[in-house]
C-alpha cells in the first residue's frame, strides 16, 4: 500500500465539511474588511525565502523543500505566504497603485519540521497582508481580523500576547544588548544558538533546543530598548485595540521566528486543555523593510498568518458546533429501470430548484436503500414507484416523524420547500391540509379565470 508522505494529511468527511464551513466565513469576512483574495505560486525561486525570511532562521535553514528543476533552477516550495505577496508586489508593481493593497489568501505551505499534533510538513494557512501603510491603525485592524475571526467560530478562549520589536535603531539596541548578555555564557547554549550569537541573536530567543535554558528566560527584552517615536508607536497601537476592544496581554518575551519583522509582532495561543505545545494557532507583524529587502521601494506592510489545521484542530478540542449541513434533503429510490431514468431527471430538477438530493447508485434492494436514506441522514425520502409515477403521484416519508404522504409530483418542490424551511415540518402530520393550501392543478380551466395559453398569473401549473 502506497502511504501519504509523513507529516501531510487527507482531510475529508465531517471534517472537511469543517475547513469549507471555516473557509467560506474568511471569504466572507473578509470581504467585509475589503481585502482582495490574491493567489501566488506555490514554488518560488528560492532566493526569495533566503532572502526574505532570512538565512539565519530555522525555517530556511532546516525545513524548505527545496529542489532543482529541469532546467537547473533552484526552487523552493513556499514555507509560509508573505515572500511570494511581497515578491509578486514588486514584480506587478502594485507600489504604483492606490496603496495600501490590502489582500489575503488561503493554501498550502510546506515546512520539513517533526510531525506532531498542530505541526505538519504540509499545512494550510490563512494570510492578510496590508502594503503601503505605516499607520497604526493598520497593526490594530491585522490583529482584530484574526480575534474576530476565531470569535465569529465561538473560538473564545484565545489570549493574544503583544510586543514591538522597534523600528531599525531599537532593534539594533537590542541586539547589541543581547549580544553582551549571552557572550559570556556563549558554551551554556546549544551548537546553534553559538553561531546565531553574531549572525543573529534574536533568534536564540525562539531557540527550540534551549527554550527552558535560564539564561534565556532572564534575557533583556526588546520594550526597554524602544526609543521615543517607536515606544509612542507601539501606544498607539494598544489604544487602538482598545477602541476595538479587543483583549491583549503585553508579552516582552515574543520575538517570532522570522527575520523580516519590526515594530508590532504578535501571537494567538488557544488556551485550551490538552491541545499540545503547538498552540500557536496564528501570528504575524509589521515588516517595513521586507519589500526594499527584496528589490522594491521602501514600503511599510503588515500582515498575519493562521493555520487553518490548527484552527480546525481548536474548533474540534472546543467541541464547537457549527452551522454544518450534515445530510441530505431528499433520498430518491427505486426498483426498476425506469424508476430509475425518472429518479435520475427528478434529482436533476430538484438540485436545480436549491436542494440537496442523493439517489441509489450501487443496486442495493429497496430495504437497504431505506437504510442508505437513514446513513446519509436524509430528511425525506421517496420510493418512485412506476403505478405512482402514472398517477403524476410521489410517495414522501419525513425521516424524522416517519409520516408518510402521498402528493402530486407537481407540488413536490412546494412540499419539501414549506417542509424543510419550516423545520418542525408544519405539513408533514397534515399532508391534506398541505395539498389544500398550495392545490395549484387545474383541470383545464385557468385558476385565475384567463383561459389562454399564455397566462402569466404564477399561481397555477396548468401552463
Ligand atoms: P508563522 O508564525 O511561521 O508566520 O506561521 C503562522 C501560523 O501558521 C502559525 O501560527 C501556525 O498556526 C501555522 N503553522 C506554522 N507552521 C506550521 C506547521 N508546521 N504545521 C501546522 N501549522 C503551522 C508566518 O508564516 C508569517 N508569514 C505570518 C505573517 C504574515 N507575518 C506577516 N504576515
């Protein structure tokens, strides 16, 4: 048996009922933000992630897939999805439009990190990314996407942890501070976190080997090495949060994985019982040098990512219910051949009407496709008989209250509309009092009394 590559997953069933439900609340709230979803390759050149992620980050130097193509290039499949935004805005010369460009987007990235639970080789994430705007403003909206999105799930025990990096002069304050702190325990920390100590100290501090090393828990912190304009920055950018009102913790300790930010960086942890270490279920930041980085003009951005298995996987451990169709409308059997032609034009006619039809595909005896109706759920069912079917009759069972109601195939759509929309199935224990109501047959004489062939009055199926 051939098996799925370790560290990549098959999502189906009621699980991937879950993702398409997630996914189509982004696209629309999104909207509503007036983000534009945007597409970008799924292999880049791979210079683009060395030299926007950057060289000295766990992400390029030990998770890329990289590999050369047949014309000898060197590709890498994305390992996350702002290089490509920022690549693709330079290339396309977004700069040069009304900025900022506000877009997001929704697929898969690839990282070779050890599989766990929440941590895959191949997962999904969902990004905004905001180009051409220093304001503040812009770093409390990025946020509250994110907080709004879990919380339109019902997501509520989420903490988001906060931290400015500072702009250029701050972080090389920082750095230089970091640098001095470590040095003198330069063989306390692992083979790695030495040769980051001059390449780049930051990252000793999301160092997945020393993580619980004292020396890093009492590092120096980046808040006391901001300077003016970049402490009164990241005030305005809390007090923006706070007219959204949106709850946040100052975490000095958030420094994030990747290179290319500065000023806002910020985290969401799902606090929740027995998810695991891997809780972040989505983070991002400010990034103003990564365009010019990349070969464009100076450009300030902001953006965040989440990962939707993360997500799911929250959604899941939350035992969260969500407004997901779990069955089937309607459930079309039959015995014979023609039964069979007919069940195959009625299910076409009823899913063009809007409804969510299933029908007999594998030969299975009227019995089990009674129990076939019961497994998919289905709300009603029908047995189209042929004597039936001459009568212009259909014989409709509500699976719920097992009442039974024979009608003229002609209401059918009517019957299941009034039947479904009302929920406690206002007809369905009165299925004459149904057949009253919307008797729309005529014998030949127009109901609203014009007799010809044209009429136009809408109320009955004699024309
Ligand atoms: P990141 O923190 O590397 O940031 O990833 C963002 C989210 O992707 C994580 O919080 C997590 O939910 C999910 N994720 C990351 N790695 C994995 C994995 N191996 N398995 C499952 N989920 C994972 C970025 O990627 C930045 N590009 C975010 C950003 C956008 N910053 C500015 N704009």
């Amino acid at each position: 048996m051939i098996s799925k590559p370790k560290g990549t997953r098959d999502i189906y069933g009621r699980e991937a009922k879950i993702w398409k439900y997630v996914e189509e609340l982004i696209d629309a709230t999104m909207d509503k933000y007036n983000y534009t979803y945007m597409r970008t390759p799924v292999f880049e050149e791979s210079e683009l992630y060395h030299r926007g992620v950057g060289e000295s980050t766990d992400i390029v130097t030990k998770e890329t897939y990289d590999f050369m193509d047949r014309g000898e290039r060197h590709m890498t499949l994305r390992p996350e999805g702002t290089a490509g935004v920022v690549r693709s805005f330079i290339e396309n010369k977004m700069y040069g439009d009304n900025l900022p460009i506000k877009v997001y987007y929704n697929g898969p990235m690839y990282r070779y990190e050890r599989p766990q639970a929440g941590r895959y080789r191949e997962f999904t994430q969902f990004g905004v990314e905001v180009l051409g705007s220093n304001d503040p403003m812009v770093d409390a909206e990025v946020i509250s996407i994110a907080v709004n999105i879990y919380s339109m799930l019902g997501l509520e025990n989420i903490k988001v942890n906060i931290n400015s990096l500072g702009d250029t002069e701050s972080r090389d304050r920082y750095r230089e501070a970091l640098i001095n702190y470590f040095k003198p325990h330069i063989n306390e920390l692992c083979s790695d976190c030495q040769e980051r100590l001059l390449k780049n100290p930051l990252r000793i501090l999301d160092c997945k080997v020393d993580a619980d090393n004292e020396l890093l828990i009492n590092a120096p912190t980046t808040i006391d090495y901001l300077n003016e304009e970049s402490k009164k920055r990241f005030e305005d950018v809390c007090s923006y949060l706070d007219i959204l009102s949106i709850k946040y913790e100052v975490n000095p300790k958030i420094v994030r994985g990747l290179d290319y930010y500065n000023h806002t960086v910020f985290e969401v942890e799902a606090d929740i019982e027995g998810f695991g270490s891997q809780n972040v279920i989505g983070a991002g930041g400010r990034y103003n040098g990564l365009v010019n980085q990349i070969g464009g003009p100076e450009t300030a951005c902001m953006g965040f990512a989440t990962g939707l298995d993360r997500l799911v996987l929250a959604l899941e451990k939350e035992e969260i219910k969500l407004p997901i169709n779990e069955g089937t409308d309607l459930f079309l059997m039959y015995v014979n051949e023609d039964e069979k032609k007919y069940a195959l034009y009625l299910a076409q006619e009823l899913r063009m009407a809007g409804f969510i039809v299933d029908t007999e595909y594998t030969g299975r005896s009227l019995k089990a496709q009674f129990k076939q109706a019961d497994r998919l759920n289905s709300r009603f069912s029908a047995v189209l008989n042929s004597e039936d079917l001459d009568n212009n009759e259909i014989k409709i069972k509500n699976n719920k209250t097992k009442k039974e109601a024979v009608i003229s195939l002609d209401t059918l759509i009517y019957y299941l509309d009034e039947n479904l929309n009302a929920g406690e199935n206002e007809f369905g224990d009165d299925a004459d009092k149904f057949l009253r109501e919307h008797d729309k047959s005529c014998d030949g004489d127009c109901c609203c009394g014009d007799n010809d062939d044209d009429c136009s009055c809408g109320n009955c199926h004699c024309h």
